[in-house]
C-alpha cells in the first residue's frame, strides 16, 4: 500500500505523518486490497479538514472530515473509511455468495 500524505496551508509534520500512517493501519487490516491512498490535509479559517482516497480493485473510496483539531479529524476520517470499506467488503462477499448459489 502506497500512502501519499500532502498538505494545503499546513505543514506535514513526522509525528502528523505517523499518526496518519497508524491510523491507515488499523483501516488496512480490514480490507488488505488497498492499492494507493492519497491524504490531503487542509486549514481553512478555525477548521482542520482531512481528505483520504483509497484505490481498490473496481473503484476508490472516498471519505472527508473536518476538525477544529488535526487529530480529531484524523480519527472521524479513519472511522469512515473504515465503515465504508466495511460495507464495500460486505458487498462483495453478498455478490459472491449470491453467484454461488446459482
């Protein structure tokens, strides 16, 4: 998995960088088919905002999340991006099992 870390009016600290690495981590060990991710981290006025898109086999997910603090935001993004890989794997084993069943 390729992760891609980038920051818009904000500067990408190492410690930034390796609390957005964990946590892409944990939402990895879900669904182990993650080609790319790419996180954009972005300032605007009192919010932190944080955008993460994830290549998969047959299309991409994408989650937003925004803060008044970095960290929090982090966090609220790996949540959906771990409930939407959730569903997404969910899906695919309903289709297999329904093609199965034929």
């Amino acid at each position: 998995m390729q992760v891609n870390i980038s920051g818009q009016h904000v500067e990408v600290t190492p410690p930034l960088r390796d609390y957005v690495e964990q946590k892409l981590k944990r939402v990895a060990s879900h669904f182990d088919k993650i080609t790319n991710v790419q996180v954009i981290m972005k300032v605007e006025k009192l919010q932190q905002k944080v955008e993460a898109t994830l290549q998969i086999p047959g299309g991409e997910v994408v989650a937003n999340a925004e803060h008044e603090d970095m960290y929090a935001a982090i966090d609220a993004l790996a949540d959906k991006l771990d409930r939407q890989l959730k569903k997404h794997k969910e899906k695919q084993q309903s289709l297999l099992q329904g093609a199965a069943a034929r």
